[in-house]
C-alpha cells in the first residue's frame, strides 16, 4: 500500500499539471535531484542509518516483514530527521538558483527557465516529506507493537 500512495501521488502530480497544459518533462531537474540524493546519503552516513534506512522501507513497503520494533522505532526517528533534511535542502537549493537567476537578470530570457528550476527544489522536497518519509514514519508507528506505541507515548 505504501509503493500504491507514492504511485497515487505521483499520477496526481502529473495529471494536475498536464490538465493545467504544463509540459511534465519540465519537472526533470538532474541537479536539483543530485543535491537532494546527496543529501539523503550525506545524513545517512553522518547517522550510520543506511541499515534503518532499508530495514525502515522494508518495513514500510512489506507489512509481514521481520523487523524488531527497536528497528522500526529508529527508522522512523531517521525518516523524521530525513524530512527535515529535505526542508533545509529544499531552502539552500531554492537561495542558490535564485541567486544564480538574478546573477542573469541581464538576460530577461532566461528569467523564466531559472525561476523555473529554483522552485523545482521545494517541489522534490515537498515530495519526498510528502509521499516517501511520513508517510513511512506513519505506517511504521503503526505497525510497531501496541506495547511499543505506548511505551512512546509517556
């Protein structure tokens, strides 16, 4: 169900913005996706979290899969600090391409395309908070033992 709500998502996405007769291809920015990836490996690294990590989508992805709730628990902590990475990546990305479009503003041409691609960052952003990390932090809470879920509410 998890791979089904980002599926979901991402054809809502697309259809909005092709009824709204914006060419989807636009979306495609490689270096805005770099830095995010880059981001995502650098906070992965820095938390020793790559085996959350994937223990943490497993977990999502399958619903009978094997993980201890101590697992679950620290994936979903890592999925929480990865949205917030995202966020603060999002704004350093958007600062950068917009300064780099006003560092154009003597070509007028090229305004749109630049503050195109500077809002392409806060859009990956807002995706991967909106459909890979909560919504992974929300079905892995869930699927930790009723014990557990009390346990963290004190």
């Amino acid at each position: 169900m998890y791979l089904l709500g980002i599926v979901i998502f991402l054809l809502g996405i697309s259809s909005a913005a092709v009824l709204k007769g914006f060419p989807v291809q636009i979306l495609w920015n490689p270096a805005a996706i770099i830095l995010h990836l880059t981001s995502i490996v650098a906070v992965l690294t820095a938390t020793n979290g790559f085996s959350a990590f994937w223990h943490g989508l497993k977990a999502a992805i399958l619903p009978n899969a094997d993980i201890s709730d101590d697992m679950r628990g620290r994936a979903a902590s890592l999925f929480r600090l990865l949205s917030k990475t995202a966020i603060l990546v999002s704004l350093l990305g958007l600062f950068i391409a917009v300064m780099s479009m006003l560092a154009q503003l003597d070509d007028a041409s090229m305004v749109g395309h630049t503050l195109a691609n500077a809002l392409l960052m806060p859009l990956y952003g807002l995706f991967l908070i909106a459909a890979v990390f909560e919504p992974a932090v929300v079905v892995l809470k869930k699927r930790q033992s009723p014990e557990r879920r009390i346990k963290q509410k004190d």
